[in-house]
C-alpha cells in the first residue's frame, strides 16, 4: 500500500499518520485543539532502533563494535526510522498499522511495526521490533512535541519519578541516580511503576502520557514545545541497558495519552 498521510477519527478528535515521514503522528487534534507542534520533524516520531543519544554514535554487540551516523555530534540521536518511509499495512476509521524494516546504517536486518489507534479520549501508540535472523540490541520509544500553549496558560507538568539519571557535560547518564531535580529539563526519570506524566494547559484540556515502560525523558527546553518521552531504556541504552530483539523474541512497548477537556 501507498505512504500517504491516514487520517483517524474518533468522536472530535482526529489524528494525522504519516508513514511517508517517519511513522510519525503529524498531528492530534482534540476538539479544533491541535495538540502538537507542526512540522515535518516535529508533531510525535517514533524513536527506532534506540532512543535519545549513543555515546560517540557506538554501541557494542558481544566483540562486535557498530558505528552509527553522528547526526547530533558527537553523538548519534533518536534511531533511524524516523527519517525513513513506512509502508501502510492496513487502516480502519480508527486504527492504522505502519511498517518499517531496518536498513543500513543499521547493522542488522528487522522488522518495526506501529499500531496507531484512536478512540473519543484516547490515543495508543504501540510498538514492536522483530528479526528473523540474528539477534540485537534494540530500544523503543516516542518523541511528542506538545504545544507549551494551546491559546491560553502555559501547559503544567505532573509526575513522581523515583529518581533521576544524573545528566553529564556530555548531555548523557554518568550513570549515578540522584532525586529529581527541578527544570528546565532535558532529562531521563525513573518511574519503576511505569510512566505516568499528566499535561494541563489550565482551563482548556488535561492529558495523560502513561507506559508502562519505567523510563521516561522530559525535554522542555525550547520556548513553543514539551516533550514527554516514554521508552524502553534511557539515553546510551544500547551500551548500558541493552535489550534483545531474538527470533523468539520480539521487543515491544506501548504509550497510551489519555485526554478530558477542561
């Protein structure tokens, strides 16, 4: 099938696939409420086959040392389907399944599959890599570009992380937690119990991000956008916390954003 943008609708809300730029969800829509920061790198990607930064854009595999694109130097960023184009499995009026198999710079062959799906108050985005050949290391995770303002106050954050992973001169983990400190951030949390970061843009709209992945980045550095980044492992995961993608043994991770008008 086509990459051409889906669109998804569910009560009033509407949500915009856009396989041709990255999987990405080019926009959400609550209400004439439009959620996400426009743009064709922005609205929320998927990040695939890892998350956040590699150290100097290399990670180990057993002896095996692979190098990555340095497209944030020195480091690598944010995996590489994003910049790719997915194919469209199939698509309901509220459900979208998106494919995208890995290819160079990426070492080793595999398949990501995303299902978008949308109801009145909800949008779920899951997620799975597979291989059917040799095993790797691999991470899962989204990057929603939430509007700060939505037409009135700015949005306020909400959540209890367990910890903090200590950030370095290097914007990487020195892998020390220490207690949540307070923003601006550009930062990975500890929430063991799963994510759960809940969006208020007072008097207009409340939204939930929650995971049950333990791992979340805040980055609320720019001026027009927050991002809430749930993921399977923190920033360098792939030389710290790796997790294996086998041939029994898919990785998958889900993020669900739950919404009520104010």
């Amino acid at each position: 099938m086509s990459n051409e943008d889906i669109t998804l609708t569910a009560g009033d809300a509407e949500a915009t696939v856009q396989p041709g730029n990255g999987g990405r969800i080019g926009g959400l829509r609550v209400g004439g409420l439009e959620l996400l920061r426009q743009g064709e790198r922005f609205g929320c990607f998927p990040m695939v086959p890892w998350c956040g930064r590699i150290r100097d854009g290399r990670f180990r595999d057993g002896a095996v040392v692979h190098q990555m694109p340095l497209n944030s130097p020195p480091h690598a960023i944010h995996g590489t389907a994003r910049d790719g184009a997915w194919s469209t499995a199939r698509v309901s009026a509220g459900e979208a399944v998106i494919t995208y198999d890995l290819v160079e710079p990426w070492p080793y062959p595999g398949r990501v599959t995303q299902v978008v799906a949308l109801t009145e108050d909800a949008l779920t985005l899951s997620m799975s890599v597979e291989t059917y050949e040799s095993s790797f290391p691999a991470q899962i995770g989204w990057h929603p570009w939430f509007h700060r303002n939505l037409g009135g106050e700015d949005v306020r954050l909400d959540f209890e992380p367990a910890w903090q992973e200590e950030r370095g001169a290097d914007h990487l983990p020195t892998g020390h937690r220490v207690d949540p400190k307070p923003g601006p951030w550009d930062d990975c949390f500890g929430m063991p119990g799963g994510v759960d970061v809940t969006l208020t843009w007072p008097g207009q709209l409340q939204l939930s991000v929650t995971s049950p992945e333990e791992w979340v980045v805040v980055y609320d550095e720019q001026e027009s956008a927050v991002c809430v980044e749930p993921q399977t492992g923190p920033p360098d995961g792939l030389n710290t916390r790796p997790r294996l993608v086998t041939p029994l043994e898919p990785l998958e991770a889900t993020t669900t954003w739950t919404w009520r008008r104010a």
